[in-house]
C-alpha cells in the first residue's frame, strides 16, 4: 500500500513539471516572434513551480524538457536536438546549470522555511506547555499547530485512559466521524518507536501515507496518539516525522506533569482525610473517656455514699434500694461496652432456638413498666394475637425491646405516651415503638444508631442502646430503622424480623447453635 500511495502522489509532482514546461513552452512560442531574447525566463519559472510543488526531482525533469524543447524550437537548426553552434551549446549548458542552481535553491528555501515553521510551532507549544494552562487547551493548540504546519486537513489528540487503555479523543481539528473510525487503534500500535500509519512501512522512509500516527510517550510507557489524515496521499518526510514526535514529547511532558499533579492532589486528599479521621478518633476517644467517667462517677458516688451510711448502722430500705440500682448500672454500663467492643470484633454469639415473639415482648415490656410509672408516662402495647415464632437469642431480643422501650420513655415527657405495637406482615413480623418525645433532628436521623452518638441534650448513657439494637437485629437477619418527623414531634423505630418458617432461609437451615457478625 506505501509504495502505491508514493507512487500517486510522485506522479501528481512530475505531471506539474511536465504541465509547467508545456504552458512555459507555450507561453515562449507565442512571444517569440516579437522578442529577440533568449526563451530561457519562462522556463526558469516553470523549473521554480516545480521544485517548489515537488521538491528537487521534479525541478531536474523539468529543466530536462525546458533544455529539450529550446534546442527543439528555438536554437537552429530548429525542429531537431542537434545543436550546431557551440556558442548556442554554452548558452543551453548554463542555462541548465542555472536551472539546476534555481531549482536546488528554491526547494533548499521551501524546506527551511518548512523547518521554521516546525520549529516556530514547537517553540509556541513548548512556551503554552510551561505557562502551566489547561491540558485541554494545550491539546486543542498542538493539533491546530499540526494541520496548519504541515498543510494537512485533519489532526486530533488522543489520550489513553487508564483502565482499559483505550484511546479518548481529547482535541481535533476538522475531525470528521468517519476519520475517527480510523484513528481508532490496535494497541499493538503503542509499542512502535516511530510514527507509523496503518500497516505501511515508518514514514522516515517517506512512504506516502493518509494517516500517520504518533505515540505520545511518558516516563512509564503510552500516554497518547497524536493523529493526522490527509485528504490524498502525501510524503511525509524525515523532517516532518520528527515535528510530530517532537509536538507528541511537548504533549508527553505536559500530560506526565498533569498525572503527577492529579497524584500529588489526591495523595494530598488522602492524607487530609487519614488526619481527619484520626482527628475524629482522637476525639472519639476523648469524649468516650469523658462520657464513660461521667456516667461512672455518679453511681460509684451513690455506692460510696451509701455504703458509708450502711457502715454508721443505718440499714433501711433506701440505702439498700440505691446501692442495688447504682450496682444495676454499673452493670448495664458494663454490658453494654462489652456488647459493642464483641460485635466489632464479630465475635458475639447468639444461642438461637425457636422463640414466641409477643412472649418475648410482653417480659420486656414488664420490666421498663415501672421506669414508665414512676416518670408518669404511659405505656401501651398492641401485640398481635395470632402467634408468631421466629428462630432468635431470647435474651438478646429481651435487650433490643428493654433498648427501644426504654429509649422512648426517657425521651418522653411525664403525661407522655410510648406505644408497642406488634403485627405479622407476610413472612415478616414487625415491631413498632412509638412516642410522643422531644423527637429526632433531621440532621442526627441518619446517625441515630451510631455508636457514643446522642443527640444534642442527652445527658444520660453513653450512646450504645440504639447501636447495640442495630446489630442484633441485623445478627438476627432483621432491619431496624428510625423515623421522626423533627424535633418536639416523637419518634418511631420499627424492628422487622423474619418468621421461624423465613429464617430458615436467612440462616441457611439446620441446627445453628451460634452465628457472629
């Protein structure tokens, strides 16, 4: 295909000789008669069109015809080659010398002002590429360089994304659908070390070409393609081969520093956010330092106090009473740090055996009803009558109805009402807990169930109710959500659970005497 397409456009450079001596013919015929002068002029224009359209070759063939076609027609004897006279024979030898000296100079200043060119546009993207612009613009800039330098109608950027290596097209010029599709590379393409089109040979060599592709280069392998296409087929040469590498290295350089800027910006990100969390684990720390000292120091208070009092002899019932109630925090605050720090580290076990669901609330329901009494809120409960089973740990379904319960009531104001209701939806069964409380922010609902979270006023426990609920639940294959409608309006929690006859397949079947998170 390279030599076919060469072929082409050489025949396109010497039919403008031969054309170029024939009007130059011509032109001297008809002015002959009246001009007593040497018809050279006009075929020294003819070898200067030549050299100029296709370098020097074309200049020697169309001084050859411009030498031939004087002796013919102008030195006598005319209508023969035959040159008698030897001034007539200097005169048609320098004028080939001329000719030869005309065409070498003008095709020597058509390449040095291409070179300048080439070397003017590297230059102005080498200075783009350094002011630290856009890459997008640098790309646009390259590809508007390539085309208007080397006189071709298409050029595009093409850069390689990094996943699956496939060329992005970033900047073109003139970029037409059709062109596109045949930019689209083969990604054995990326390991050529000179620009190569389709399957022809290097354009050094100076194949004519339609499209020619350049690598785009980094430091550690393919960045891009830096593509052109011409309408018909030219010679791309040496000089033009290494412009193209040349714009691919500037685009190279500046693509490698965009990367490492990309790199340093996200690695800089990362270490923002590794300090902010350890900033905010610190923190957490902190505050779970301070919350668990807070709540410690007022029931080892009352256990200090009273058992001072029971050491003076004073054995009533109150002193009993409030040392019994400071020992059952002491051991709620236990449990319930002991419960956290177990699911975190998946080693929580539950015994799991067949369980009446609306037995397992009405006994936790019994044992918050008396915190419920004593701070004048009422407590309702509407349990379903059909019975329901379901495959869980009685305790731990005991501690997540005795959590939500219990949250509801402290949050609930005397005269307040918290409801329990208990329904079987298809395979499911789903528990509600309604108040008439301070409520839930929409800003802290989504956090509700975080561990040492509480919402603002709080001034009781450590946090670890709600987030020891969440885990249970979900331990039994469960969700547990909250909704409330703001601050001042209650809340709602609904635990859905599956039925003995579902969790069967959420557990997998068969004896399961323990499952962790």
């Amino acid at each position: 295909m390279g030599r076919d397409v060469e072929r082409s456009r050489s025949a396109h450079a010497y039919g403008v000789a031969v054309l170029a001596s024939v009007v130059a013919l011509g032109a001297t015929l008809l002015v002959w008669p009246r001009l007593e002068t040497t018809p050279s002029p006009l075929f020294f224009a003819a070898v200067v069109v030549s050299s100029w359209y296709g370098g020097l070759r074309p200049a020697f063939v169309a001084t050859a015809l411009a030498a031939l076609a004087t002796s013919y027609f102008f030195v006598p004897p005319v209508h023969s080659i035959a040159i008698e006279s030897l001034d007539d024979g200097l005169r048609l030898g320098l004028f080939v010398l001329v000719a030869v000296l005309t065409g070498s100079l003008s095709a020597a200043r058509r390449r040095a002002e291409i070179e300048r060119g080439q070397q003017a546009s590297i230059a102005e993207l080498g200075r783009l590429a350094l002011a630290g612009g856009e890459l997008s613009g640098l790309m646009h800039e390259a590809a508007t360089h390539v085309a208007r330098t080397l006189g071709i109608e298409y050029a595009a950027v093409w850069e390689l994304s990094s996943g699956n290596r496939l060329p992005v097209l970033r900047a073109a010029v003139c970029c037409r659908k059709e062109i596109v599709a045949d930019v689209v590379l083969d990604t054995d393409v990326l390991s050529a070390a000179a620009p190569e089109i389709d399957d022809s040979e290097h354009l050094a060599n100076g194949n004519g070409v339609r499209l020619a592709k350049v690598i785009i280069r980094g430091s550690e392998g393919p960045l891009g393609i830096l593509s052109t296409h011409v309408a018909r087929p030219r010679r791309f040469s040496a000089g033009d081969a290494h412009f193209l590498q040349a714009v691919a290295h500037v685009l190279g350089e500046a693509m490698m520093r965009r990367r490492a800027e990309e790199e340093r910006t996200a690695l800089l990100a990362r270490e923002r956010t590794a300090r902010g969390r350890a900033e905010a684990a610190s923190r957490a720390k902190e505050d779970l330092l301070a919350t668990v000292s807070h709540e410690l120091r007022a029931p080892l208070a009352q256990l200090v106090t009273w058992s001072r009092l029971l050491r003076l002899g004073r054995h009533d019932d109150t002193a009993l009473d409030a040392v019994e109630r400071s020992t059952r925090t002491l051991e709620r605050l236990a449990g319930d740090l002991l419960d956290v720090s177990r699911i975190s580290a998946g080693k929580l076990a539950l015994s799991l055996r067949p369980t009446a669901l609306a037995d397992a609330v009405e006994a936790a329901l019994d044992g918050v009803r008396p915190s419920a009494m004593t701070k004048g809120v009422g407590l309702e409960q509407d349990l379903a009558i059909t019975p329901m089973e379901l495959l869980a740990d009685p305790t731990r379904l005991h501690q997540v109805v005795w959590n939500l319960v219990g949250n509801a009531i402290k949050f609930t104001p005397p005269a307040g009402r918290v409801v329990v209701r208990l329904r079987q939806i298809a395979d499911r069964a789903e528990l509600t807990v309604t108040d008439t409380g301070r409520g839930i922010s929409a800003a802290f609902l989504p956090h509700v169930f975080e561990p040492f979270r509480q919402a603002g006023g709080a001034t009781e426990g450590l946090g670890l109710g709600l987030a020891i609920v969440r885990q249970l639940v979900e331990l039994h294959g469960g969700t547990v959500r909250a909704e409330s409608p703001g601050e001042g309006r209650g809340a709602r929690f609904t635990v859905v659970l599956p039925l003995l006859s579902a969790a069967t397949d959420v557990f997998g079947g068969g004896s399961i005497a323990a499952c962790g998170a």
